[in-house]
C-alpha cells in the first residue's frame, strides 16, 4: 500500500459510483462490476486501484482510481 493512501482515501465501489456517477453514466461507459470483473486485465489491480480485504470484497482507492483513468486516456 503507498504510504500517502490513508483509510480516508478508500470506499466501496458502490461509494465511489455515488460520488462520481459521471463515470458510469451514459451509453458506452463501461459499469463498475465490469471493470472490477476485468481489474487484473484492464490495469486497475496493477495500478493498485482496486484493493482486497480478507473478505475479497474489492475497494476502490479513489486517487489511484484516477490515476490509472488519466494514464489510460493518454495511452488512447
């Protein structure tokens, strides 16, 4: 875990949808569950966006959420 990240800093994917909806919205936009589905494909595990507890309930780190989402965009 980066030293930077607090607690503060991670939510559950249905937090993170909550608070940005302008991510998930609107047609071609992909859903939280298929991103979490594809986490070890699609980058977001790598980039340690999404995180797993004991319980393998999957958290978002939201920071690094958006870094993985500003590095994609420039990749396109």
């Amino acid at each position: 875990m980066d030293k930077d990240i607090s607690l503060n800093d991670i939510c559950s994917p249905a937090e993170f949808v909550e608070a940005y909806p302008n991510l998930f919205e609107g047609e071609g936009k992909p859903t939280m569950d298929t991103l979490l589905r594809g986490r070890h494909v699609n980058g977001l595990a790598d980039a340690g966006a999404i995180i797993e507890p004991v319980q393998r309930r999957p958290l978002i780190v939201p920071p690094k959420f958006l870094q993985w989402l500003l590095n994609r965009k420039k990749a396109a």
